[in-house]
C-alpha cells in the first residue's frame, strides 16, 4: 500500500504539533494532499478509472473544506501551510 503507518506518523511529525497528532487541521491538510497527489498520478495512467476520479473529488472537496475553516479561525496558520506545501502560487 502507497500509505503506511510509517508514512504516516512521518507527515503527522512534520506538519503536526507531533507524532501523535492527528487531528489538527495542518496535519490532516498534509496528509490530503499527500493522497491527493497520489491519486492524481494515478489518474494520468488510468483515465477511465471513475471510482478512484470521485475519490479524488471527495478529497479536494474535504481539504477546501478544512483550508476555508483553518482561514476563517486563524489565518497566519493558514497562509503557513499554503506556503509549506505549495497549493497557491
């Protein structure tokens, strides 16, 4: 599998306030994209593949989501995670 516990604990300690942080915006932000990405390359080799095209829908729209939410309560923790991973130009 593309994402392991391993994998995992590694995105959570880098955007999060630990390891075991799972639950904060920036990580789970992080870890979207992470998918995200994954899934995008994925389509670029299987273009008919419609179920894993919704996924990657829900998943845009989820992080839309939790970026609008992250903006509406602090916006300087916002600006640093677009920054960080590089979502606006």
């Amino acid at each position: 599998m593309y994402l392991d516990a391993a994998k995992k604990q590694e995105i959570f300690e880098k955007y999060g306030k630990s390891n075991s942080d799972t639950g904060s915006a920036e990580a789970q932000i992080a870890l979207f994209s992470y998918r995200i990405s994954h899934l995008t390359e994925h389509m670029k080799l299987n273009r008919k593949d419609y179920s894993t095209e919704r996924a990657l829908t829900m998943l845009v729209g989820k992080r839309r989501r939790l970026l609008d939410y992250l903006k509406a309560k602090d916006i300087e923790r916002y600006r640093a995670i677009i920054k960080t991973l590089g979502l606006r130009k």
